[in-house]
C-alpha cells in the first residue's frame, strides 16, 4: 500500500512539472501575442480562470494523495466540470466570426486550453485511483 501512495506522490509531482511547462508555453504565446496583436480580453480571463483551476485541482490532487480522503478526492471530479465549461467556452471564442487575432494565436489558445484541460483530467484520475486505493471500488461518474 505505501509503495503505491509513493507512486500516486511521483504522479502528482510529474503533473506539477506538466503545469510548468505549461505555464512557460503560456508566456511565450503571450510575448508572441502582444508582437502580433492585443489578445481578446475574453479569452485571456478564461485561460487565467483555467489556469487558476488547474492549480487548485493540482494541488486538491495532492493533498488527497497525502491525506488518502475518498471523499475530498472524489470533490476533485465535481471540480473539473468548471474547466470543462470553460474549455467549452474557448472553443466558442475562437469559432467566433469576431476573432481578428489570427491563426498563430487560436492555435496557441487551443493548445494552451488543451494543455490545461489534460493537466485537469490527471488530477481527476488521480482522485479516482485514491478512491480505489481506500475503497477498494471505482467511483461513479
């Protein structure tokens, strides 16, 4: 059992450093951005807004790895649902007719929101192995 909370603590550390390199693709799409054109304002909150989540699902991750709570661990996936909407929500920026930022920066919003999207989804997983681990069953979706 403790070789698998030590392997659950290597997971969560890997997705720590998965939001890293995140975070630096994020300020070079940025800097790019701001040669070519002012970003939309829109879209900007929404990845900060992902951003914000996908470091609070980390560290929720985390403290449920530590703690072995199924039920904290299990507040994880209700937590997703508001990257998803979010995720959803870039989606319909950038199918806009409105978007004047060109391809480069849609790519860099869809890339970056996907990213995100991922690095939320292993926390969700993370959560879901803490619930089996304790339990011994699967949590329902």
């Amino acid at each position: 059992m403790c070789d698998s909370t030590h392997r659950s603590a290597n997971r969560s550390r890997r997705y720590r450093t998965q939001l890293c390199q995140t975070r630096q693709h994020r300020r070079r799409a940025d800097r790019e951005q701001q040669h070519h054109s002012h970003a939309a304002a829109d879209h900007r909150l929404a990845q900060n807004a992902e951003g914000t989540i996908a470091v609070d699902l980390g560290n929720s991750a985390q403290e449920v790895v530590l703690a072995r709570d199924p039920e904290q661990a299990a507040r994880i996936s209700r937590d997703d649902d508001a990257m998803d909407d979010l995720h959803k929500h870039l989606f319909t920026v950038l199918m806009d007719k409105e978007w004047k930022h060109g391809m480069a920066a849609a790519v860099d919003v869809t890339l970056l929101g996907r990213f995100y999207e991922r690095f939320a989804d292993h926390a969700v997983e993370t959560g879901r192995r803490v619930v089996f681990q304790v339990t011994g069953e699967t949590p329902d979706d």
